[in-house]
C-alpha cells in the first residue's frame, strides 16, 4: 500500500474544501438499447435484398399485416426501422432452360405492385432515391425492387430497359447456376471463364439505363470482369466476408471488397449463419450436399424445394443448424470497415430467404435495433450507423442514376 495521494484526488479535495468547483457527478453508462431505437426510428434503413415477393408466390398472405412465419411484415418493419427493403424478384435458375424466367420475373413484379397498391397508407414502390426520400418524408415504406438472378432479360436489351421501366433497379447476374450471362460462384461448370459476351455487353447497357450491377452470386472472374467494365459504382446485394469462412466463393474475399470499394461500390451484408460462421457453414455445406441427393433421388421436386422444405428433412438425422449470433454477424461489418473504412458496407440480410438460418438477435425485421445497439457498443458514430443503414446505398444509387442522365442525354 503507498501513502502517495493521487494528484487527481489532491486537486478534487482542494476545491471541495475551498467550495469554489464541485467534482463532476459521474454520467450513467449509456442506455444502448434507447439509443439504437432512437436512431432506428429516425433513420433510412435500406435493406438491399429481400426475398418477400418469392414468400409469397409459395405462400399469399398479406405482409400489410401480421403475418404468421416469415421473416417481413407492416408491423414489424415499423418496429424495427426498416423502411426501404428492396423486393428481390427471384427467378430460379433452373427456370432458364424452361424459357420461363421473364414469365415468373413479371408476375413477381405484378405482386409487389399488389402490394404497394392493397395498401397505399403504408407502401410505395420506389424507382429513384428521390422516392425513397420523399416516400421516407411521408411516413410509407419503400418498395425498391432488385432482380435476383437475370435470366429474364433473355439475351435481349430491349429486356432490360423493359424491366427498368418495370421498375427493376439492380441486377444479380446469375443465381445457383450459370446461365447466359455470367458464371455462378455455386456452379462447378464454369462455361465463359466468367462473364459471357452478352454479359459484357449487358454491364455497359445497365450502366447506360441506370440499372445498378450486382456482383452477389458470380464467379470470382466473372467479379473481376465486371470491376474492369463498369463506368459507376457496383454493389454486392447480400454477400458476406469470405474471411470467415474460407473456400466459400459465394462470399467476398477480402480483395474483392477492396476493389469493389475502389470502384466506390459497397457490400451489403448477408445474415444468413452460412454465410456467417464457419461451422454454420460446414453444416450447410453438407445440408447442400445432402439436398443435392435427395433431388436427384425426387427429380419431379423443384431446386426451391431444397431450400424451404429439405433443411427441417436434414435435421430430422443430423440435428439444428448451429446459428450464428448477433456478435458473429457484427465481426463481418468491422472487417469490411477496417479493409475499406465506413463508406463500403450495408445491409443485405436475405430476410425471407434462406430459411431458419438467421442468427440469434436477427431473426425478422423487427430486429434491425439489436444491430445497431451492437455497432454502438462496439463504437461507431451515429453518423457512421446512418451510413451502414442507408446512406452508402443511397451515395451509389445516385451515382448510378447521375451517370445514367449523362449517358441518355448524349445518345
């Protein structure tokens, strides 16, 4: 024990004595909780890849209400924040031998007009950032709409500009499968060595109409192609840190999001717990392998059914998914911003898309205020928050939109 007094307590005890200062009470630690729904509440948060429309072609129901099962509902979007989830309009990729996929994109398309229009005190569709501002402004929620998968432009221009029109405002290239564009990170048969003619083509022609490209689900050559051909910023829709789960294609490796963040793009991240945590992954990969078997066994079974009903089939022998959780999720959007800074990472949960394999604290969209309360406790701004909510997405959008005024008023 030392009988030295500690200069601090030498001076706090001088101007208590002499009553010219008292010491300054000590704040309460700060209620985290409070402050992320503060922020939830009075932030854009633009949720880039939403599987909703796809939900509902298996299963109507009305999302302007409380729905039982799914991931995305009126009332819990309110609850969590999120008031611009972009509408994936997913074509599966084994659609694109049927000649069906701009069939199934239009109908998809049709229902989220539904949506939008059955409820018009709660939704709007969105075609511009100007929309979502003053859509935002008015109290509705956003619906944007993204293309996942772009077997429906069918080898044809004149189909992008139609979707454009339609109200499509980005493009994943390919899905589970390569098709006539671009290589898929999922599929072994690498047919163009990465992007196709067309799919060159097709990158400059978005970039023209002001459809922003989308770099989720392609061959790692086909990412790097693309890098070289766009004259505006790309975005990854909803992918995750291939740090962390290495091998796993589908993700970003940590090069790739820094080109992708040289080119000013972003990389929305995907909650899926695959896509998460390694052992989530080596579960899922087996759960693939399995599912692969069982449809080769079941050829009459869609490739969907490997994703909605085959998991709980799994788990019957092999037990549940070990989810990921919420801190897990929080380590991708730190190594994207510790490679690239703040102005690079969003949100792209595939809510409604990848089934019960949500991590622990993420489960729904009620749930964004967990994700901000974790980066507040981790130490980001809320300016920063703001950024990762919606901001960056925003920044890209209208590059891509500026380009696309420039480009159509000199042709």
């Amino acid at each position: 024990m030392t009988n030295k007094t500690p200069a601090i307590l030498v001076v706090l005890t001088f101007l208590a004595a002499c009553g010219s200062e008292k010491a300054p009470a000590q704040k309460p630690a700060a209620d985290f909780a409070a402050e992320a729904q503060r922020i939830a509440e009075n932030s854009i948060i633009i949720d880039t890849h939403v599987d909703v429309p796809y939900r509902l072609e298996a299963r109507p129901q009305d999302v302007s209400l409380a729905t039982e099962g799914g991931d995305f509902d009126y009332p819990r979007a309110v609850s969590g924040g999120l008031n611009v989830p972009f509408m994936s309009i997913y074509t599966p990729a084994d659609l694109e031998v049927e000649g069906r996929s701009k069939e199934v994109a239009e109908k998809l398309i049709d229902s989220v007009e539904a949506i939008a229009q059955g409820a018009p005190d709660k939704f709007a569709i969105a075609r511009s950032v100007a929309d979502v501002q003053q859509q935002f402004a008015s109290g509705l929620i956003s619906l944007p709409m993204g293309m996942e998968n772009g077997s429906p432009v069918e080898g044809d221009l004149a189909n992008l500009q139609h979707f454009y029109e339609r109200g499509i405002r980005y493009i994943t290239l390919a899905h589970s499968l390569s098709n006539h564009i671009s290589d898929s990170s999922y599929d072994e048969h690498r047919q163009w060595g990465g992007l196709s003619e067309f799919g060159k083509e097709l990158i400059l022609e978005m970039n023209r109409v002001g459809i922003m490209v989308d770099v989720s689900h392609v061959s790692d050559d086909a990412f790097w192609q693309i890098m070289e051909l766009s004259r505006v910023p790309v975005i990854a829709s909803h992918s995750s840190a291939r740090h962390f789960t290495p091998g796993f294609e589908r993700n970003m490796s940590d090069d790739m999001i820094v080109a992708l963040a040289e080119n000013g793009g972003i990389i929305h991240i995907n909650f899926g717990s695959t896509f998460i945590s390694q052992e989530a992954r080596d579960y899922g990969d087996a759960l693939r392998n399995a599912g692969e078997e069982y449809l080769e066994e079941h050829p009459d079974l869609a490739e969907s059914f490997l994703y909605r009903e085959f998991p709980a089939i799994y788990a019957e022998d092999h037990g549940p998914l070990p989810f990921a959780t919420l801190d897990d999720v929080l380590d991708h959007f730190d190594h994207v911003v510790a490679l690239t800074g703040i102005d690079h990472v969003g949100i792209g949960s595939d809510y409604d898309g990848v089934g019960d394999s949500l991590p622990i604290g993420l489960k729904d969209v009620s749930q964004y205020p967990n994700l901000i309360e974790g980066l507040l406790r981790r130490g980001y701004s809320e300016e920063d928050i703001r950024k990762i909510l919606g901001e960056n997405l925003l920044r890209v959008w209208e590059a891509v939109e500026r380009y696309a005024a420039t480009t159509s008023s000199s042709t």
